[in-house]
C-alpha cells in the first residue's frame, strides 16, 4: 500500500470520531483520494475505551456507547471508499501540504491537495500541574485508567482519591466504584464542578461519592506505591488556606486535570494558535492560518459532547473537498470577538455566505442565560438559553440573513442575562 511518495486529495491526520466524519464527508463531497491516517491498530480514536453510554444524543437522538458511534463513522468511511492507513504516525507536516508517515512498512511520504488537522487531545499530567511529594507507583490519568480497565481489563487500585471533576473524572468515578474499587472523594480546585450535572448526578451522587470543592492534593505520600495524599483547601486567589490539611490514606491518585489539544504538528508548521484554546485559528471553513490545511475535533477545541465534533468535522471535511477540488472557499471578511462573559468564540472569522454554528466557552461560574452577537454596538441577534451549563460549551447557530445587517467587518459575542 504505501509506496515513496503518493498523492492525495484529502489527507487528514487521526481516525478518531473527527477524522472519521472529516473523512466521510470530504469523500461525499467529491474529493477523489481521501486518506486517513491513524496512529492506532483501529480507528475510532478515544472513543474505543469509552465502554459508557452518553454519545449520539444530538446527532442520532440516542445515547449510544462510544464503540458503537464509532463504528458508524468507520462504516461510512468503507462504504465510502475512504483509504485508511493504521498503525501509521504522521511525524512531519510541511506549508505545501507534504506529510511524512511512519509506519512498519518505513517512512512513506504523501503530497496532499489539503489536508485536515484531526489529531485529538492528550491528557494533563502530574508534572503538567507539579503536585509535590514522592514519586511512587498509583499516581494515574484518568484517560489511562480508562484505557486499563475498558481496554484491557486490568484493575490498577482499591482505594481511590480523584484529583478533577471534569466529565472524564466523574465517569471514572463511577467506572471503578462498579469495578469494585473504594472511591473517597473527588476533590476540585475550583469552587465549582467542572464537568456537566447530569454527571455529577449520575456518577458521584448516586454513588454516595463525596465532592470536595476548592480543595487540592498537596502532597502525595508513598515509596514503592502511593498509601495516601494530602488533602488542602485553596483560597480564592487559589493558595492553601493554612490549617486546613488532611490525610486521606489511599492507594491510587487518579488525575483528570484537563486535556491538552495535541499541537505539535501545527506549531512545526506556523499555524497560528488561539492561546486560550491552544488549538489553531480557524474560519467557518475551518481552515487555519496555512492554505490548504484545516483543523477540527479535540486538536481543534475540547469537545465535552462527540457529537459537536462530529458536525464541525464533517464540515471541515466539506471544506477540505472544496478547497481541493476548485482552490476556492469564500473568503472570511467578518473578524468575530469574544465579549464580556466568554473565554473564547470559535471561528474567529466567517465569510458571512452562509449560517455558521459558533462554539464557546465562558469565564464565569455563573449560569446564564443568554447569548448575544453585536456589530457596531446593535443587536444582530439574541439567543435566549435558561438551560445552559455554567461549565459546558456552549454551540449557537445564527442564520446568514444576520449576518446581512453586519455595519463594521467585526461582531462581537457575549453572555449575559
Ligand atoms: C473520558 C471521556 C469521556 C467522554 N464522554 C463523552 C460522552 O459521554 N459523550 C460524548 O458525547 N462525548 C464524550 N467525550 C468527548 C469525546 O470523546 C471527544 O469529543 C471526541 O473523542 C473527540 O474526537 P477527536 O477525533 O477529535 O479526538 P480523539 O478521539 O482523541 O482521536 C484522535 C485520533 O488521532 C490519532 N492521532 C493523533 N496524532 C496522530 C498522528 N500524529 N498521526 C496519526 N494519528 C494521530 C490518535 O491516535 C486518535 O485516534 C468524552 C471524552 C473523554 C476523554
């Protein structure tokens, strides 16, 4: 299959649920060779070891388990005639779109029309967030853990601390209680959860699970294997508030600290990045600041519903199909901005030509309830949402005929009331 130097139309790096729809919709939309190329022995990315049910609400209207979502976008890619490469790590990308893949047949190198950026997420580690103490064994990812017991069936503790209540941490949570494994507490830094309520709901208040807001670990204690951590509360400006220690005897520190978009291969190749998301810049086509190369999913954005990044990378794979196609996308001539409230919008400019779905996240803890997009100090539209989650991404859709009434190239979104 793989020979010295090949062609493509589309190729697009990870065959996770991202890659996957990119994938499909690249090849449905008329580019000829599309190739997806994957580092695993099977497509499907994260979603492999997600054995809990939750992913397909919005796009399928059922709550399927993460396996067989999956294997819905990797049919249609075979029905398709996608080309797909396993076991194959894409190690350099280059501007004129010439990737080098490594693979056990050697290095293969392909020349690609465009290219679409689908690379996923790693987690953060213990180093990433310097938790003193001993180095010993137990000290785990969530992701990890998932991985052992999902994957591979092996159980790695019995008495568990959870460092993280973000979505991945309260479902592990859950996952080891049912495996048997005690569950202390799961302590969070912030003074809110960080992952949805319906998760806390099902995952620790069911259980009986005890949640320790604005609390950290201070110490992890242990030589050969952790026997247990110190537990402290932080203070607003999040230093420990004195005399506020414990210890929690344990033997596994599990960490859900956040994920972290993997970026290597856009940063060797200049794609300008959004510091807050860490991933790349991109236009409603979901093109980057490089011609040709495009970027969605997790590498993009973390996604907390597959769903989101299931839409966003089908039109990324459309986008990709065009551009390889013609040369040609509509030029993005709106700048959008995030306003009082939000912590970033996504895309950064739009072309105004059709109706665009923007995705964002807020700084505040606070639940509100509105969404508003201003141009030139008026109202383009208002989107009233009593339901949001204070720590969700939020993903609103405004049709072209607003877009009409732009008066200064910019708009600029905000929650509020
Ligand atoms: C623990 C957890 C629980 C979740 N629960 C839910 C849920 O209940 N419901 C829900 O809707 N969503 C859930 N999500 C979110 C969902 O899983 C993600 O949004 C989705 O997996 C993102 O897809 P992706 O394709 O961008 O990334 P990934 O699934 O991470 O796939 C990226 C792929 O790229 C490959 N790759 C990376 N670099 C290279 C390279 N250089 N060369 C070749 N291949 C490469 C990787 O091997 C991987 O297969 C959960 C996420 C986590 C972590």
């Amino acid at each position: 299959m793989m020979g010295r130097t090949q062609k493509a139309d589309v190729a697009i790096i990870g065959g996770g649920p991202a890659g996957l729809a990119a994938a499909s919709e690249a090849k449905a939309a008329g580019a000829d060779r599309v190739l997806l190329l994957e580092r695993d022995a099977r497509v499907g990315g994260i979603l492999n070891q997600q054995v809990h049910d939750g992913f397909g609400t919005k796009v399928f209207n059922e709550a399927l388990t993460g396996p067989e979502y999956a294997a819905i976008y990797e049919d249609r890619c075979n029905e398709r005639d996608v080309e797909t490469w396993l076991k194959s790590t894409v190690i350099n990308v280059t501007k004129d779109r010439v990737l080098t893949v490594q693979s056990d047949s050697g290095l293969a190198t392909i020349e690609a029309s465009s290219m679409i950026f689908a690379m996923g997420c790693r987690e953060r580690t213990r180093g990433a967030i310097g938790t003193p103490g001993t180095r010993p064994a137990g000290v785990f990812t969530a992701g990890a853990v998932q991985n052992y017991m999902n994957v591979r069936n092996l159980a790695v503790g019995r008495k568990v601390v959870i460092l993280g209540s973000g979505d991945i941490g309260l479902i592990m949570a859950r996952r080891m209680t049912l495996e048997g494994a005690e569950v202390i507490c799961v302590a969070e830094i912030l003074p809110q959860p960080s992952g949805i309520a319906g998760n806390i709901v099902r995952c620790l208040e069911d259980f009986n699970i005890p949640l320790y807001l604005s609390t950290t670990v201070v110490e992890i204690h242990g030589k050969e294997r952790v026997t247990g951590v110190t537990l402290a509360q932080v203070g607003p400006k999040m230093g420990e508030v004195y005399g506020t220690r414990r210890f929690i005897e344990c033997d596994t520190l599990l960490l859900s600290v956040g994920l972290i978009p993997e970026t290597e291969l856009s940063t060797e190749v200049g794609i300008a990045t959004n510091p807050v998301t860490t991933g790349a810049v991109v236009d409603d086509s979901f093109r980057t600041s490089v011609p040709g190369i495009f970027s969605c999913g997790n590498v993009l954005q973390v996604h907390d519903v597959v769903d989101f990044a299931t839409l966003e990378a089908e039109k990324a794979g459309r986008a990709a199909a065009m551009w390889a196609t013609t040369g040609e996308l509509p030029e993005p001539t709106i700048s959008i901005t995030p306003g009082e409230g939000l912590r970033y919008v996504l895309p950064a400019a739009i072309s105004g030509v059709d109706a665009v779905d923007f995705t964002m996240r807020s700084w505040k803890e606070e639940h509100h309830k509105s969404v508003v997009f201003r141009s030139g100090g008026e109202v383009l539209r208002r989107l009233k949402m009593p339901h949001m989650e204070p720590a969700g991404m939020i993903r609103v859709r405004v049709g072209q005929g607003r877009f009409k009434k732009v008066l200064d190239k910019n708009i600029t979104v905000e929650v509020g009331e």
